[in-house]
C-alpha cells in the first residue's frame, strides 16, 4: 500500500504555537509526512478541551497511545484497551507537567489544583487503512468518540464521513475522553465505529471540528470542499495552511479554534 501523507495546523487566532490543543499521530513514528509504504497505515486526530488544564498534552497522549497501539479501531474492545493504557499513565503525565513548572520557576497554584484533579478531556478519532489480503478488498475502520471527523472522497464526490455526516450535528459539547478514565459501559455508549472500502485515487480528510463543520457545510450548499485542501503544499495553492484557514475565519466561515487536517492520498 503507497499513500502520501501531508499534515497541517494552526492554533486559535490569538494564541501562541506553544497553546496549540489539537494533536496528531501518523503512525510509524508520529510524524508521517510524505510518502508511506507499508501494509497498514494507522492515523490518529485528537482535539484537546480547552476549558480542562493540560488540554493539549492529554490530546498528544491519546494520539499516541492510539495511533501505536494494535487494531485500536477495530472495535469496542480494542478501542476502550488503547483508552485505558492511555489514562493508566496520566498521574506519571501530571507529575512531569508538575516538575517542568518548578524547574522554571513557575509551581502550580493553589487555584490550579481543582483542575488537575478533574483531569484534561480530548475528542479522539483513529483510522487504520489496510491493503487487500487474500480475498478481502483494501478496506479502512475507524472509531472515534467526539466529532473529530473522516472524509473520504472518490470521482470527485463525498463517498464517506465519519462520525458525523450533518453540519448541524457539531455542538460545543461533544463527546470526550477524560484523562482520569471512565468506566466501561459509559465508554462504549459513546464510542462510533466504521469500515469501508478505499481505492487507488482515493483521498481522505481528517480534521478536527472547525475545519470538519466548514468542511460540511461546503458539501451541504454544493460545494467541492477537498479542491482547496487538496491543493495545499502544491504549487497550485494560493495560500499556505495558516493563511487559508485565517480567510475563512476572516470570512466568517470557520469557528476560531485550534485547526487540524490529515490529508492521505492513496496511490
């Protein structure tokens, strides 16, 4: 399986790069950008909460934790054993975060303490694309609690989305994962799972939900949503990641927050 993997964000207008919430994983090593062969491919997207402390590092935690671990989309059992492994090392988390603000002189406060212990919250989606074996045909499965979301586009049409297919669906209260874990049949209530198809020429979009609500809304009044993204990092793009998503904020477009695309290209 060939695939070419471009990765793009931007924080919230007003925040530094360090303030940057969102996190990705492409797997083998995170990072995944160009082109990738090998017989599966694991992509994870997570979209850390604002309003809980530690917001981001929970979101790169989730990612990965998911996008290293096996079969991770493959159903609830997997999904809610990756979740597991990925709150069990949340107090080692605090304590790092703790340490770092000491040696710089900066402990944490009195005031800050209610939020550690609540723990940070994080939309996640996981993707893992697989090539044909014996019989089967190239297939992909996702599963994702939140409304990071999955597009698949084919002939110059929205042939899947996932988890959500309706633009007015998005909410400022999705689906979260705590850091501090949930119990199993909580967990499984909110967990959305998906397989399908992919083929040469294919490509998928997965975006966190700024770009994903725009992303649909396109779709929704006629639009080619995936022409202006999938021209970024050519020399056919008018503008770089930034500066593009910048207008459609500027245009009223797209809500002001942290922005995160995965565009994967099946060759």
């Amino acid at each position: 399986m060939l695939t070419h993997v471009n990765t793009f964000w931007v924080p919230k207008r007003g925040s530094s790069l360090s303030e940057y919430e969102d996190a990705f994983w492409v797997s083998p090593d995170g990072s995944g950008n160009g082109e990738i062969r090998q017989r599966a491919l694991t992509v994870a997207v997570a979209d850390g909460a604002s309003e809980s402390l530690l917001a981001g590092r929970w979101a790169r935690r989730l990612t990965a934790v998911f996008g290293s671990a096996v079969n991770a989309a493959c159903g609830e059992d997997k999904f809610a054993a990756a979740y597991s492994q990925a709150a069990l090392g949340w107090d080692e988390e605090v304590l790092e975060y703790t340490l770092q603000r000491e040696e710089r002189g900066a402990p944490i406060q009195w005031y800050e303490e209610p939020g550690l212990a609540k723990g940070a919250y994080a939309t996640i989606l996981v993707v893992e694309f697989r090539d044909a074996q014996e019989e089967h045909h190239p297939m992909w499965k996702a599963a994702a609690v939140g409304d990071s979301c999955l597009f698949q586009v084919r002939d110059e049409a929205l042939y899947a989305s996932f988890p959500v297919d309706d633009p007015t669906a998005f909410s400022y209260q999705p689906s979260l994962l705590p850091s501090r874990g949930v119990e199993g049949d909580t967990l499984y209530r909110h967990i959305e799972l998906k397989q399908s198809d992919w083929e040469r020429g294919d490509s998928f979009y997965l975006a966190t939900d700024a770009l994903a609500a725009w992303f649909l809304r396109a779709v929704d009044t006629g639009h080619r949503p995936w022409e202006p993204l999938r021209d970024l990092d050519t020399l056919d793009a008018e503008l770089d990641f930034a500066e593009w998503v910048d207008r459609q904020r500027d245009l009223g477009e797209m809500h002001n927050d942290d922005t995160t695309l995965v565009r994967i290209d099946m060759i």
